[in-house]
C-alpha cells in the first residue's frame, strides 16, 4: 500500500477511464498513476490535493496465464480531521501549459509540476471550512458527508464521564434519552449550524436541523412540534416506544401511481396550528350540510344521525 496526492479526476463517460483519478506518488522520483475505486458500491470521490490510500490488486486484462495488475485508491485520508475537505495546501497541480492539465493526467504522462496552487480544489467544489463534525460516541458507527448531512447508527450510551486515562469525557451529550441504553437508534440528518466552527462536535438537533429522519426503539425525542397537539395525544417527547419521525421545513408525499396510505390502530390526527383552512371548510361544509334536508320518494328526511359524531371527531382531531 502507497500514497498519494490526487492530480486529476475524471467525471464524465466520453473516455474508458470512468471513475478514474490521477494520483501522484513519490519513489525517489515523482510518479503519476492512474487509479479507480476500490470498491464500486461505495465511493468516496477525492477532490484535488487530497490524499488518498493506493493499494495495486489484478486489472481487468488479467486472465488464467497472466496477471496484470493496476492501482486502485481506497479513501482520501484525513490530515486535518476536517469534514469538509482534507487537501494539502500547497501540493504541486498539474501544469496547464503545452496541453497539460488533465488532458495530460487522462494521458498517463507525468509532467513537470507548475507553482504550488493555494486551496484549488477542482470546480465546481465549495469549501465550507467552519463545517463541525458530529459527536460520536463508543461504539457508534457514523457515515458523514462533506457538507453537513450523515446517518448515524447508534445508541444512548449509559455513562459519557469517560475514564481517568483511557477514554476521554464526552462535552457534547445525545440530545435523546433512553433507560435502556443498548436500544439502537438511526438518525438520518441533513444541514446543520454551519457557524460553529472547524474540528467542532456537534449532535443532530431534531429541532434545529434542517430537515431529519429518526428511527428510535425506546428513546424519547425533546421534539417541539409545529402547533400544539391535542390533549388526548401522547406528546412526541413523552413517548418512550418506536417511533418514526421526519421533519423539515416543508413536506412532501407524491405517489406517482397509486394511493397514499395512512394506516393507524387509532385515530389519524392533524394539527395545523392556525391556518387551518381545509379542515375548518370541510367541517363548516359537514355542519351546512347537517341543517338542511333531503328529499326522498318517501319524502323529506334530515341528515344521517352520525353527522353529529363525524364533527365532534374531526374538531379533536384537528387540535
């Protein structure tokens, strides 16, 4: 296994190098390679003057008679521990001049390094430097993204005091609580405060992050909702069973084909805080309605008796 800086990435599908990338090694002498993902199922994408782990295994030439090999690269490593990006800040790009550049590195050619480049991490790429990262704790396992949004499958540790010289005491503390710590929880977040500030740790906040999905067993969750819920509901933060929570800014359910589905043991309750208009017409149209009658062939009849019971229902429901 090699290192390298990366030099060149190819995005497109116009060449036979898709997923490739350039990376420079030195071994006494300056090298470029060409390398591809290691796994293709899951791939982490460099960006210019990352590093990244360089492993040589068999090509797609190899055969029963003969083994070619070819360098493939596992993941950019982490020198400043930095969410958003880890590249060197002053590696040698490739030069530009005389039909360099990329089409040089898509060439397999090693030229000449032109002046060291400060941050030019490729178009197209933002950095975000002030990006904290997420507190993890024993155990937990934790897939983040460049830019504020990660899944975490995890759980309430019991104790976060730490040891006195083995593992350290946790600042930030799990914003769920749980008396059975071993309960597994899946928290899918995406945007979070960017302004907190580089190699910062921070934890998913159901009610700050921009928009999240928790997955709980027997947690509870200190969630604010959008309008009061109505007296005869369990409170979200009360609830100490599985529960499936998504919240955002705005929601959206678009079934392409057929029905949306809602399907409850119990009563199916909105609450819309104070715009309630659809629900306050449906039921000042049920109420209209109940106050007239009908004809029939045996003449006029008044509204069905359960009338009465829909409205009472939709106005508990409403909250």
């Amino acid at each position: 296994m090699t290192s390298g800086i990366v030099e060149g990435i190819n995005q497109n599908e116009e060449t036979d190098a898709v997923n490739f990338i350039w990376v420079t090694i030195n071994k006494g002498s300056r090298q470029l390679v060409k390398a591809s993902p290691l796994n293709m199922n899951f791939r982490q994408i460099p960006i210019l003057g990352e590093m990244v782990y360089l492993v040589k295994a068999s090509s797609d030439e190899s055969s029963g008679v003969s083994n070619s090999e070819k360098y493939y690269y596992v993941s950019p490593v982490g020198i400043h521990r930095n969410i958003n990006h880890n590249a060197m800040p002053n590696y040698n790009e490739l030069s530009t001049s005389g039909g360099g550049g990329f089409a040089v590195a898509a060439a397999g050619v090693a030229n000449a390094s032109s002046s060291p480049s400060e941050n030019n991490l490729g178009t197209g790429f933002v950095e975000m430097p002030n990006i904290p990262q997420l507190q993890g704790f024993l155990g937990d396992m934790i897939l983040e993204g460049r830019f504020g949004n990660s899944i975490r499958f995890g759980y309430t540790p019991s104790d976060t005091s730490g040891d006195t010289d083995k593992v350290s005491e946790v600042k930030v503390e799990p914003s769920w609580e749980s008396t059975i710590p071993e309960s597994p929880i899946m928290i899918l977040r995406n945007g979070h405060n960017t302004s907190i500030g580089y190699n910062k740790l921070v934890i998913e906040d159901i009610n700050d992050d921009d928009t999240s999905i928790w997955l709980t067993s027997q947690q509870t969750i200190s969630m604010t909702p959008a309008s009061p819920l109505p007296p005869s509901i369990t409170p979200i933060s009360s609830w100490k069973f599985p529960q499936l929570i998504g919240t955002s800014e705005r929601v959206v359910l678009n079934s392409k084909k057929d029905n949306i589905i809602l399907s409850s043991k119990k009563d199916i309750v909105f609450s819309t805080g104070a715009n309630k208009t659809t629900i306050d017409l449906l039921i000042s149209a049920i109420e209209t309605l109940a106050q007239g009658t009908f004809p029939t062939a045996v003449g006029p009849t008044g509204p069905h008796p359960q009338v009465a019971q829909i409205i009472a229902k939709l106005k508990q429901g409403v909250g």
